[in-house]
C-alpha cells in the first residue's frame, strides 16, 4: 500500500487488515460485472469506453491492462487523470477534467461540517453507481493523518468524486465527465488495484506554494509536507511512499 501506518497496534489489527484484503482479492474479479449490472455505468461504458480506449492506445498503453492514479487541485478546480501500463512504472497524463463546483477554502479538513475540501492522500474505495449524483466514488478521508489532526470529536466523511456539479466538500463533475471518470477507475479496479487519489491546494510550485502560504500561514506547514511528494511526481512522473508520523505529519523514506 501506498499510505500506510507506523505501527499495527495489536495482531487483531494485522488479522483485520489480512482479512479484508482477503475479502478484496475474492471479490474484485468480478467487479466490472457487477458494475454492469447498473444502468448508469452501462450507458456510460455505451457512450464512452470506445473513445477512451483510443486515447489510451494513442499513448503507447493498454486499454486491457492500466493503473490509473487521479490528482485534484482545489484553487485551479481541476482533476487529472494519468494513467500506465501495469509493467510500467511511470504515468502519462491521459486527461485533466474541470472539477465544476467547490465549497469551502484553501487548506485541510478537520472537522465534521466545515464544508472543506480534503487535501492530502487518499485511495478510491466505494464505487456508488446507484448514487444521488449520478455516479459516485468515495475517498478515503479521514486517512491517519486527518484522524490524529481534526479539531473536533469527528472528523466528517462521505467525501466522493460524483456527478450532479454541487458539492459541499467533495469533488463535483458534470454528469458527462464523470461517466468517463467512473469507467476508468472501474476497469483499474477490476484488476485489484489501489486507485491512488492525491488532493492539492493548488500546483506546489515555488511560486505558488509561497503565495498561498502568505495567505493562510496556519496551513504552511501542512503544505509544506505535501511539496515533496508533488515535486517527487513532477520528477519522475511515479509514485513514492506516503508514511504519517505520529503528529499526523506526511514524510517519505528515503529509500
């Protein structure tokens, strides 16, 4: 796993977690099926899996075979799709979609009802094709670090990717883009991947990183752990580690 934690409390933990990748490996075979079954993702596969597999094939990658990883940034309300071969290590940028509406303000949620916006890492993990958006995936907030950083008892949830373009702190598309959105992970998920999502505040330039933090200092800091993973992705365009340390602070090994 991508994120994960310093330390499993207890073997009953370890013996949780064993069993519910156990439960995914069971199941995700026929994951793609069982999404069919839905009118919503049958009519999305009927109007936009042909096209997308050309533009997947255009770049030297398989339309059968891919790992999809998403990137959203809250000030420039966008969300990129890349994507690469299995075999492969590094992502290409297949398409960058306008995120269609937003709530809340730069910098992290903390707390149930702020109306925020997550930034951090996150995973894909509930598909909702019957969803009152039209089509929905949830994110994986709270993470370990939103669990040990919240200022309030409850840290909030149901943050998704979904259709319908309204939101209070989740990331909106139009009903067109998210059909194209949603086939996509659906066909990564199917082969038991993780799909990583990452949320930004903005494109951690220099330039920008140092503009932002002069408008919210109480989030430089928190930024601040975030550039090194952006710039690591800018680098070599793969995916490095995200551990949380026990003052929910981001870092990466140096391995």
């Amino acid at each position: 796993m991508r994120c994960c934690f310093n330390v499993l409390k207890n073997v009953l933990s370890i013996s949780l977690l064993v069993l519910s990748f156990s439960t995914i490996a069971q199941s995700s075979g026929n994951f793609k099926t069982k999404q069919l079954q839905h009118q919503r993702v049958k009519e999305a596969y009927q109007a936009k899996w042909e096209q997308l597999q050309k533009s997947i094939s255009s770049l030297t990658i398989s339309p059968n075979n891919f790992d999809i990883y998403l990137r959203a940034f809250k000030k420039d309300q966008k969300l990129e799709v890349w994507i690469k071969n299995t075999s492969s290590k590094t992502y290409t940028l297949l398409k960058t979609y306008a995120i269609c509406a937003s709530s809340g303000y730069l910098g992290p949620k903390r707390m149930e009802g702020d109306g925020q916006v997550p930034e951090g890492f996150y995973t894909i993990d509930v598909f909702n094709p019957q969803s009152s958006y039209y089509l929905s995936m949830k994110v994986s907030y709270p993470n370990q670090s939103d669990l040990i950083l919240k200022t309030n008892k409850r840290a909030g949830g149901d943050i998704m990717v979904h259709g319908n373009c309204v939101t209070i702190g989740c990331l909106p598309m139009t009903d067109d883009k998210i059909k194209e959105i949603y086939i996509l992970c659906v066909e990564a998920k199917n082969r038991q991947r993780s799909i990583y999502i990452d949320i930004f505040p903005t494109y951690l330039s220099n330039e920008n990183l140092s503009i932002i933090s002069k408008q919210y200092p109480q989030h430089a800091k928190f930024w601040e752990s975030l550039k090194p993973f952006y710039d690591y992705f800018e680098t070599t365009k793969t995916l490095k580690k995200v551990f949380t340390n026990k003052l929910g602070e981001y870092y990466m090994s140096s391995n």
